[in-house]
C-alpha cells in the first residue's frame, strides 16, 4: 500500500530503484532480529547498492524537472522496510521445518 501511494509522489523509475534496494532492509533484519551474520563482501556490495540508491534519488530530487518528493522517498523507504521482514521470516520458518 505505501509503495502504490507514493507513485503519487515519485516517479516510476525510482520507484523501481527503491524496490529493487531492498537488500539493506531484509540484512539488517535477519542480523538483528535472527543475529545472523554477513561476509566483508556482502557488506560491501550492499554499501555500494546503497550509495547508487543515495545518488540516484538526490538526482532525481535535484533534476530540472523534479517528479519525486521526499515524502514519496520517504513513503517507499517505508514500503521496502516493511517488506524486509518477509523474507526473513519465511527463511526462518523453512529453517524450522514448517510448511
């Protein structure tokens, strides 16, 4: 639901972007909430998705014809934190041995 009301104020293309970021989210989930830990490498490639994240959205916020408002970032980022605890969820029920 905040993903598709902050279309309202973001276009479509950043949208996508956030969307497909949502790798930082769903780590920082399963290291808090399942103390599960990452590699140096995995780190660093999510830093590195966040920094494009960072630039792209400041482009976007700073360009001639600006589409996309903070608040609809802000809405989108609500959207992919909420999705982050999906699929931690689901791993830990597969761990379990639930179906």
């Amino acid at each position: 639901y905040l993903s598709t009301v902050g279309l309202n104020y973001i276009n479509y293309p950043t949208k996508v972007v956030f969307r497909s970021c949502k790798l930082i989210p769903t780590m920082a989930v399963a290291y808090f909430a399942y103390n599960e830990r990452f590699s140096l490498v995995q780190n660093v490639s999510a830093i590195a998705v966040v920094s494009g994240l960072i630039f792209f959205g400041y482009a976007d916020m700073t360009a001639d014809t600006t589409v996309s408002t903070p608040f609809g970032m802000s809405l989108q980022a609500a959207s992919v934190v909420c999705d982050a605890f999906l699929p931690n969820l689901q791993s830990a029920l597969f761990k379990r041995g639930a179906s």
